[in-house]
C-alpha cells in the first residue's frame, strides 16, 4: 500500500515539474497559430518554442477587457505596412507606425505629452508617459527598471536608447523578432527561404514600465511573397485624354512603359528582358529596355502579353578539376537564375480619331 501510495505521489510530482517547465512560450500569445510544420528559417529570427516571461510581458489576446485601459487618455492604434509583394530571395520590409489618442504626441526625447492648444483643453500634467524622469536611475548597463525582452536576451544599445520606449514583437513563420524603438519602427526579413504564397504577420507593441511592460496595441496584416517578377505598365499615347478607357487612336504610337516592383533592389545586376505580343498579328518583339512603343494599323480589339525574364547572378558553383588530354583556354563559371513573370494586359479596343 504504501509503495504504491510513494509511486502515485512521485508521477503526479514529475508531471507537476514539467508543466511547469514547459510555461508560456511566444507560440501560446501569438493570435494566428501557424499550422503545417515547415521550416523556413527566417536569418535572425528565433523559433516562437521559445519561454516568454509573462510576468514581464502581460500577453492579452483581441477582446480582452484589459485593452481598455492600457493606455490613458484613449486607445492607441498600430498602423502595420508593408512594401509586400516580394520577390523569392528579395527583402520585404515592414513598418508600424504608432497613432496616439487625440491631442497626444511623441517629443524629442521620446517622451508622450500632450499638444499644447489643442481642441481649447486644458491638462493638468503635461506628461501622458515620462520616461525621461527614470534617466537619472538609469545609466547605460544599470537600469533600475526591466531591460529584456520577453524571452529573457537584453535590450540592444542604441545611441538613442533613452528615447526608446516601445518594444515590438514581431511573430511569422513559427518565429518572433524583437526590437525597441520610438513610436514607428522598421524591419526588414529576407525571403529566400519562404514559400511563394500570402502570410500573415503580426506585431504586439509594448510600453517601457518600471517592473513590467504593458502591451498597449496589436496589428497584423498579409503579406505576398511571389516566384513571378511583380510589375505594372502605363499605357500612354499623345492626345489621348482618358487613359483608363483603353481606347486609343489607330496609326498614332502607344507608348508601354513596365514598372518593376522591386523596392529592396533585389533585380537590380539582373539582366532583364522584355517579351511583347502586341495580338495584332506583328510578331513578337524582345527588348531589353523597359519602355516600348507600338502603333496599330487595325481598328479592332487586341489583347497584349508580356513576359519579363530576369537572369540573376548566383554564386559560382564549386568545380571538380578533370583530367583532359590537352589544356584549353580557361573558363569562368557563372550561375544565374531565371525568374518569369506574365500578364495579359485587358484587351482594350483601338479606334479612329482626332489627332
């Protein structure tokens, strides 16, 4: 009896030590939960298994009755943008930006206060938040309040720090990235080793506090990683006084100028080629130089394709020597990668008129 009493007490003890153990990781405070198992390593990013310290870092999800109290003087709104659609081994680049309450404002030493004349009202304290006050208790390396992130690493020194009274986290992937900041911060991730296809992101904005960090806003939004170059064209042509009706004068030049939608500068030693069919029985025309010119001959409608081609420098793969009878001049080897990208321009009907 008895040994079976010390058996049932040591299982309940093991199973008592690893709950606790196991905690609140990023994953449990995340609002969309990944699901599938893939890995896609995001360079700098750590994997959201991680402990987060939920008594550092409250965690509430959307509708918590918390959120309305988390800020005084109103609500703050997170703004997260993107540069998104992102070619496959480009970055994409996030932004958020922070909105405070009416008649709020960030000043120049990072502190929020409130606008002076604003709306007629009057306040009693000029501060929302004043950080700047714990400066004197807070000297670079000793800090009287908490300097960590949620999975226990230190903030990173910035010159500014003193000013950096946020803390955002982002999550995606199956992973967190954090970082401090002022009211708006940027961040850029590199997408090699992503998917093609819409993710989601999200970012949990904290506020600085003495003994612990209150969550104050929480944003989220897709972003699109794509295998096919992202480009737009403007269509144009003398005289032509409503572009967007895509109709145009016969015998007068059109003019297509391509746009590439590359904002991190990824295409930018790539070799590019332009592929028209203008679907008027012309052929095919190949052009390296983004803007082109057609004139149509033919009253009708006429539906137009382009193909981009982008051959991107690789690294140069390593080469086994091989015996050969007699030497030859050598060779240098050069790795590219060919990207596609297609779209059919809306057919659009050409017509006679004015010049």
């Amino acid at each position: 009896m008895q040994a079976a009493v010390v058996r049932g007490c040591l299982v309940l003890s093991v199973w008592m030590i690893a709950a606790t153990q196991a905690g609140t990781r990023f994953q449990d405070v995340a609002e969309f939960r990944r699901t599938g198992h893939e890995n896609h390593h995001i360079h700098g990013w750590s994997p959201d298994s991680s402990s987060w310290d939920d008594q550092l870092y409250p965690a509430w999800k959307s509708g918590d009755p918390r959120w309305e109290n988390c800020w005084r003087g109103g609500k703050v709104v997170a703004l997260l943008t993107s540069d998104s659609p992102a070619l496959i081994g480009s970055n994409i680049t996030f932004a958020v930006n922070l909105r405070f309450p009416r008649c709020q404002k960030e000043n120049e030493d990072g502190d929020v206060v409130y606008e002076r004349g604003c709306a007629n009202a009057s306040f009693s304290d000029q501060y929302v938040y004043n950080w700047t006050k714990w400066v004197p208790f807070c000297n670079e390396g000793n800090c009287s309040f908490s300097s960590k992130f949620p999975d226990g690493r230190p903030f990173p020194h910035h010159h500014d720090w003193r000013r950096r009274n946020f803390i955002y986290i982002f999550q995606t992937l199956g992973q967190y990235y954090p970082t401090t900041g002022r009211s708006s911060a940027v961040l850029s991730i590199n997408t090699t080793n992503i998917t093609a296809g819409a993710q989601m992101i999200e970012v949990t904005v904290f506020r600085r506090g003495y003994r612990k960090h209150y969550p104050v806003a929480k944003a989220s939004g897709l972003y699109i990683v794509t295998d096919q170059i992202p480009f737009y064209v403007n269509i144009s042509q003398k005289n032509d006084k409503n572009s967007s009706d895509h109709i145009y004068i016969k015998d007068s030049p059109i003019s297509f100028d391509i746009k590439i939608h590359d904002p991190s500068h990824y295409l930018n030693k790539s070799i590019l080629s332009f592929n028209w069919t203008f679907g008027d029985g012309s052929g095919t025309f190949v052009s390296n130089n983004p803007v082109s010119t057609h004139t149509y001959t033919l009253l009708g409608n006429f539906s137009l394709k382009l193909t981009i081609k982008a051959a991107i420098p690789g690294p140069c793969k390593p080469v086994t020597p091989t015996p050969l009878p007699t030497t030859g001049a050598p060779t240098t080897p050069h790795t590219t990668i060919h990207t596609t990208g297609n779209t059919t321009v809306p057919p659009f009907p050409l017509t006679t008129g004015r010049t």
